[in-house]
C-alpha cells in the first residue's frame, strides 16, 4: 500500500528546486537522498530524490530527474507515494481510511460523512460534510471522537452543542 508523503508545490530558482506540501512525519526517512518515489499521476514518476533542505518555512526538495524550472513547474500538484512504514496501533488511522466515512452522534444519528484530515500543529481535525452540504472541522481527539470503526466504516462523535445544530451536549454539562 503507498501514501501520500508530499504534494509537489511551486518551483523554486531556476535549477528544477520545488516546494513540498508535506504529509508525512518521516521527513527525513522518505525523503533520504537516493529514495526513490512514485507519483499521481504515475505518468510523472518514478522520481529520485537529490537533496532537500528547509528554507524560511518551506521544505524544498531536489530530484534527479527535474533540472529545470519548466520542467519543475509541470510538476505542481503532483502526489508523492511511498509504501507504509509500518502498521499503525489500534487508534491510528491514515487519512484515505478516514475519507468517505459516515459520522454519527451517540444517538446514532447521522452527522454526515469524513472529507478529510486536517493536519493541525495541536491536534488533527476532521472536515465532516454535513447532509446540508456545510464542511465542520471536529478537533480529532478521543473526548470528541470515542470510536473509529474502519468494518462499519462509521465515526462516533460527541459533539460539543452548537458544532452540529440540534446534536451534542452544551460545553457546560461535561
């Protein structure tokens, strides 16, 4: 199975440089010069990578195969994939198995459905898409999501009043 560790973001000089958008905690692992990365679209890979460096607040990376802007350019919004590290505990998820799943209160009543993981510097959030079509973003820590079940392909949330109109318990009652 692969992940996405990185998007590839705008050029940076005029030497085939990019910015990486990075989604992965193993900077340094998968991006060890030599490690080779798949992409989507697979039309734009294999690519190896040369050498990556911080610059202000951006990580910026090197391939072999990109020499120039242009060609660093072509790559914009290009996914980099690697094959899982490991597997994760029992409380760990990645973000594809969140994605698409169905939330519900403790009630079992429905929420709406997982758009994606947000990475936050705290904590994590889920984006729910609400039936309404509204996008909430849910602090993932386990106060406000008791349970994950991945066979059900269900979130249990407790949601804090006022998150999800008409659903969850008002801050002052916990």
């Amino acid at each position: 199975m692969e992940l996405t560790v990185a998007v590839i973001g705008a050029p940076v000089g005029l030497k085939g440089y990019v910015r990486l958008d990075v989604r992965t905690d193993s900077l340094r692992e998968r991006f060890a010069p030599g490690n080779q990365l798949n992409t989507n679209p697979a039309k734009h890979g294999p690519l190896t990578v040369q050498g990556l460096r911080k610059q202000g607040g951006s990580i910026i990376c090197a391939f072999k195969e990109i020499t120039d802007r242009t060609a660093a350019q072509a790559l914009t919004g290009v996914e980099l994939l690697a094959p899982a590290l490991s597997e994760l505990a029992e409380d760990e998820f990645y973000p594809y198995e969140l994605e698409g799943l169905l939330v519900k209160d403790l009630a079992g009543n429905e929420l709406g459905t997982v758009n994606r993981l947000v990475f936050g510097s705290g904590h994590d959030y889920l984006e729910v898409t609400t039936p309404e079509g509204e996008d909430v973003l849910v602090p993932f820590v386990k106060a406000l999501v008791p349970e994950v079940d991945l066979e059900k392909e269900e979130v249990v949330m407790d949601p804090p009043g006022g998150l999800f109109p008409g659903h969850g318990t008002a801050l002052e009652a916990r």
